[in-house]
C-alpha cells in the first residue's frame, strides 16, 4: 500500500542588522574648524528599526556625544568603547582607515548590545540627520513630532538608496547583497532638496536643511 506523506517546512528568517562605516571626508578643509565625517549605511530586517535601510554621515565628535548619552541611559551595563581622539589626523590616511574601522566595530558592537539598541538616541543618530541637539529635543518630547516621524521623513528624502536595492527576500543572504552592493553605492549622497520643507515644519532652518548630506 502506498502512503503519502505531508510534510511542513518552517523556515525561519533570522534578524540581522548590518552597519557599514567608510568614505571619511575632511570638510571645511583648510580652516580652523575642519573636521572629518564618515558615512553610515545601515540595512536590516529588524522590527526594532523604523526604517530598513538608512544612509546617513557622521562625524566622530557626534559619536562621542552618542555614547555618552548611551552610557548615561544603560547605567551599569557598559556601553561599547570608541576608538581613541587625536588632534592630527586630516593627512593621515592611516589613522583615518584605522579609525573607520574603531567606528564601525563600535557600530556593530552597539547595534548587539541590548540596553543600546533600545535608545531612541541611537535610531535617530543612524537614522536620520538631525543635528544633535534636534535629537536630544525629540527624545524628549519637545518637538513637534516623533522619533518615528523623524525617521519616516528622512527616510522618504533618502528615498533613492531605498530604490536602489534590487527586490529580494530578508534573509541571511541578504547580507551578502548588502555588502556587493556598497561599491554602487560609493558616491550616492543625500537627496535634501524634495525634504527641506518637511524638515522646516519639524523645526530645522535653512541653513541646516542645506547642510544634512552637504560635503
């Protein structure tokens, strides 16, 4: 007698959060007040994250204040360590590399620490380009809108990275794509000029409008 059997595949689709710091640029060069940003890409399937994928750029005294805060909210619990501060660095293309990867390894250490990963400081931090003193007013409550509005609207300026992902499934795979895509990705900068009104009406000037994304 021939029996058939009916068998039911479960698969499970594994979070990841992928984080990428590179392409350091001294801005301001030649003046008292340069400095070096580095830009962020970040892609996900996490629930814990508004927005999938994100690009923003940072510059490493933002880090500084980030972990700070961090520590601040996670008590006890220990909050990642950052690479260590130098004052000479801007003709130094190793101290930069060298500090990229500080940054990155910070990122990835932080994205996998709990009590972190919480923060709304550190969604807005990855998620959007608001100023530092924006993010602490939002965090608490004093601005027109939320964290997750924030988010949402910077994510829609920063459409075009979104688009540029092909189609395909969140799976650990996913992972690979990511990372064979970030050539293609190299030069994409941030697009401010459709988004300006939405982030006036959530309190940023001009001039700040101007400067998200700005090399």
């Amino acid at each position: 007698m021939n029996r058939t059997y009916s068998v039911n595949c479960v698969f499970v689709v594994q979070d990841f959060v992928a984080v990428r710091v590179q392409d350091p640029r001294v801005q301001n060069e030649g003046s008292w007040n340069s400095y070096v940003d580095y830009k962020i890409f970040l892609h996900t399937n996490s629930r814990a994250f508004t927005a999938k994928t994100s690009c923003v750029r940072r510059r490493y005294s933002e880090f500084v204040w980030l972990r700070k805060m961090m520590q601040k909210n996670a008590g006890l619990a220990p909050v990642p360590e950052l690479p260590g501060k130098s004052f000479f660095f801007f003709n130094n293309d190793n101290f930069l590399e060298s500090r990229r990867k500080g940054l990155q390894l910070f990122l990835q250490k932080v994205l996998h620490t709990t009590v972190c990963l919480s923060d709304s400081q550190l969604h807005l931090f990855l998620q959007t380009q608001l100023p530092i003193g924006h993010i602490q007013d939002c965090v608490q409550g004093l601005t027109p809108y939320t964290v997750t509005d924030a988010i949402l609207t910077y994510a829609s300026s920063n459409r075009g990275f979104a688009q540029a992902q092909e189609e395909e499934s969140v799976t650990e795979h996913s992972l690979t794509f990511f990372y064979e895509s970030m050539e293609r990705y190299e030069r994409l900068d941030v697009n401010i000029g459709k988004s300006s009104l939405n982030w006036q009406i959530m309190g940023m000037t001009n001039s700040e409008c101007g400067s998200i994304g700005k090399k």
